[in-house]
C-alpha cells in the first residue's frame, strides 16, 4: 500500500511495471490532486474525458463512431451520478445508488449499447462497445502508479490499470501474513469513492509472490489466491478473459453484486472446456455416452460466494456462456437449473443433487447426448462408477485458499 512511502515493495512494484510495459500498457502520471471541495473529492481514479471519445473510437466505425461520443458521456457520467446521490447538497436531479450505478456499467462494459438511427419507416441499428474483446489490439492499455485516493490521508494506489480510461483493476502491495488488513483498509477507500467504486471491477492485493482477488462487491475474507499476478491476472489476453467470463454478476437481496472466479473455478471451466472440445473431434456410438464427472467441494465454497448458482453453479454457468457459440440452440443444457433435452441438445450437465439411478435413466433414454455429472461434496471419498460415468474431467479436495486463511 502506497502512503507517503514508496520504499516498500519497490522491487516487486517495479517488476511488474516492466512487465506491463513490455505488454503494451502506457505508463502515465497521476492527475495533480485537487485541492477545492467539493472537487476534491473527485481525485480518485475515474476516466479520463479527454480521451475515452478517443480511445473508443479507434475501434469504431460508420454510424457508431458518432454514437460514441454520446455513449463515452454517458458511461463517464455513471461514477458522477453516484458521487452526487451520497452528496448531502449535490444539487444534481440525476443520481444513482452505488449498486445501480456499477449495474449499469457492468452491463455496457459487457454487452455494448444498442443503438437506432436512420428513419422511422427504415430504421437501422448499430453497436457501441466500451472494450473490443475481439481484437486486444484496438484497446488502449494504461496504467497509474501510485494514484491518490479521494480522501485526504495520504493514501495512494500503488497501481492502477485502465483500458480505454476506464479504471477496472486496482492493485494494492502488502505485508505477508497481513493482506487481509491490508484488503480491508483498500475496501474502505474503495466505498468512500463512488466514482471509483463505479467502473473497478477487480482489487488485488499481494505481497509481490502470491496475490488475492476479488471485487468491491466481496468481503476482504473471502478474496480468492492466485500464484501469478502477471501471467494469471494482468496480462492483457488474461485481464480480457477475466473481464468477460471471470467477473460475475449475481443478485443478493434484492441488490446488485459481482464477485470473480476464483483459480480453481477457473480450471475446471478451462479442463471441462477441453473435455468438450475432445469429444467434438472424436465418434463414439456407445449407448451410455459419458464425458465423466467434476468433483468438488461444496459447503465453505458456496459460502463464499453470493452468486444464485453457488459455487459449482458460476461454473456450470461459465462452461455454457464459454460454448454457447459453438453450440447453437439448445446444444448445451443445465438440468439443474431445469433445463429440458431437446433433439438439438448435445451436451447435458447433470446436477449435484441427482442420484446414480436418476442420471442413469437420463443416460440410457437420451444415448445420443453427452453427460457430464457435478458432484458437491463436503467431507470424505465419493466413489462414482467409473463404467457409468467415465473418469474424472477435474476433481479438487481441498476448499479454496482465501486471505481468511493467509495470516494462519
């Protein structure tokens, strides 16, 4: 953590610049602290206004380019808007919760905004996107080294990382055997600076070997270890495939939330996403056809995160956005969200709570169809009939390692 002393950490701090740089990020200055109210509460990261209409439109084109420039207005003014709603004398009509506020964000960051032009008797319709996730090329990398936060205190960002100005990723250095202290005192500034709090969609602290992360939706506890900063998270191949797919939106009482995949969710998306890919390529006519099974923990995972699908669920849930391309229709089915097989489906996911003999009868009435079973489990060995349901495609039996646990 950056406060007033930029000695500590400086070594892993300035690796992983030289990292990022060597990555294509641009490293900038942080903007000059203002010091009049109520500006001065702005000094956290937002967008730069000056150049998101700039970086946007180097991957738009036709009628979209134009559009840009009222869609980067409105996605800037989102963190705005929010900053005035916990302004007791903002004399702004427009404002938003926090939790409105990042829901619309998230929704732009990931699905673009629709948008019409032409004539009433012809109407036509055009995309504008926050992020090309298609072509890494055409986005803007940039990073911030030590960016202060909004409140007087001397706090700063050791490192702050933008794509097109946005300001998603915070990264916070710390003590070994004291990051959750540290998660903990960047989650204050991060909830005292709505705008902020708006666009960043992934706080990492470490200690400059291992790392932890997740959002500002999650509870400093819970935020999940990752081995490589860089190559795990950073990277820009990696940080747009974290963005897309790792980056969840759930709902919990009623309130918006995110929360990020955690490594081991990860790797059972990537080993599961192999298992498909596999079976694609190779012909089996067998009348049981089983791609085998993904076992788990279940009780202190699910705990951990607030998503509606619990933690196998975000999985289950990522392997069919991941496919859904390649699967058109209703290729791919969750039976344990209640989806039903269809002539069209060709890979169904058995659920957790489905016993041998439901999934067998599945099995043998759907033989044209690929099983993949998900097994919670909380304590012991789980034997699975191996001539029924194949071999394990992943299987972990050790919960998640969370900062809960880092100072232990």
């Amino acid at each position: 953590m950056n406060l007033n002393d930029k000695r500590p950490h400086a070594y892993h701090r300035k690796k992983l610049i030289r990292q990022l740089v060597a990555d294509g990020y641009h490293l900038q200055k942080a903007p000059k602290p203002e010091k009049t109210e109520p500006y001065a509460l702005y000094n956290g990261p937002r967008p730069d206004d000056m150049f998101f209409e700039t970086d946007l439109k180097r991957f738009h084109a036709g009628e979209a380019w134009y559009e840009v420039e009222n869609f980067s207005a409105k996605v800037d003014g989102l963190g705005t808007r929010a900053f005035h709603y916990y302004w007791p004398e903002s004399p702004a009509e427009i404002k938003y919760p926090l939790d409105e506020a990042r829901n619309r964000f998230y929704t732009n960051l990931i699905c673009g905004y629709e948008f019409q032009y032409g004539t009433k008797r012809h109407p036509q319709y055009g995309m504008c996107q926050l992020i090309d996730f298609t072509n890494r090329r055409s986005n803007t990398l940039r990073m911030v080294e030590a960016w202060p936060g909004c409140r007087p205190n001397g706090f700063a960002w050791d490192l702050i990382l933008t794509i097109n100005t946005m300001p998603l990723v915070a990264v916070v250095f710390g003590e070994k055997g004291k990051l959750l202290e540290t998660a903990e005192k960047a989650m204050e500034e991060v909830l005292e600076d709505k705008c902020f709090a708006t666009y960043l969609q992934l706080l990492i602290v470490t200690d400059g070997h291992v790392a932890y992360m997740g959002t500002p939706d999650d509870e400093p506890a819970t935020f999940a270890r990752w081995d490589n900063i860089h190559d795990d998270i950073l990277s820009p191949d990696k940080l747009l495939h974290r963005l897309y797919y790792a980056v969840r939106p759930g709902n919990l009482d009623g309130t918006f939330i995110t929360f990020t995949a955690d490594q081991q969710q990860t790797m059972l998306v990537d080993r599961i996403n192999y298992a498909l890919e596999e079976s694609r390529v190779q012909i089996n006519y067998s009348f049981q056809r089983s791609l085998g099974y993904v076992a788990a923990p279940c009780v202190e995972n699910n705990e951990r995160h607030p998503s509606p699908f619990g933690w196998m669920g975000a999985v289950r849930q990522m392997v069919i956005e991941q496919n859904v391309l390649l699967l058109r229709g209703n290729g791919i089915v969750d039976l344990q969200r209640g989806d039903t097989i269809t002539n069209e489906t060709r890979y169904a996911f058995l659920g957790e709570a489905m016993t041998d003999e439901e999934c067998v009868k599945l099995m043998e009435q759907y033989h044209y169809v690929h099983f993949i079973r998900f097994i919670d489990r909380s304590e012991g060995p789980f034997l699975v009939d191996a001539k029924r349901f194949g071999s394990p495609i992943c299987k972990f039996d050790h919960p998640i390692e969370t900062l809960e646990y880092e100072a232990r």
